[in-house]
C-alpha cells in the first residue's frame, strides 16, 4: 500500500486538490504498477504563520514581495498571497 505524503502551503482550492490526488495516485499506479484503489495520498494544509524559509516566515509580507519565486508560483497554481 504505497502512501504519498504532500505538506503544502494552505490555499489549494478542493478542485486542485482533488486533481492532484488524481494524478498522484496515476503516476504510482504507472510507475509501481499498484492497484489504484490501494494508493493513499495524505494532503496536509500549512498555515504561512507554520511554514518558514531562511529564519523568515512565509506569513510575513515583506518577504512574500521579496520572493519572486513563491509569487510566480502562487499565481501558476491559482491562489492569492
């Protein structure tokens, strides 16, 4: 029974919430050749207050505007700062 642990930032939306479990668990049957009814995925929403980067908390806005990776990405995975 493979388990695929995923620690994320909160802000997800269930709809792309629901397509990476989809798709994680595609990618395990593929590759493994596990049944998929057998793959868990176990999603884990990190507050920003939680999560930190070089002593900085994710949460604090004048390293989120410093931080021109995590904007691009947030707006590629379609949420807010």
């Amino acid at each position: 029974m493979p388990l695929i642990r995923v620690e994320m930032l909160e802000g997800r939306t269930p709809e792309q919430k629901t397509a990476l479990v989809k798709a994680l668990t595609q990618a395990v049957v593929e590759t493994l050749g596990s049944k998929p009814d057998v793959v868990d995925v176990m999603l884990f929403d990190i507050p920003r207050t939680n999560w930190a980067t070089g002593g900085v908390q994710w949460s604090d806005k004048k390293f989120l505007q410093k931080n021109i990776y995590y904007e691009f990405n947030t707006r590629r995975m379609g949420f807010s700062i």
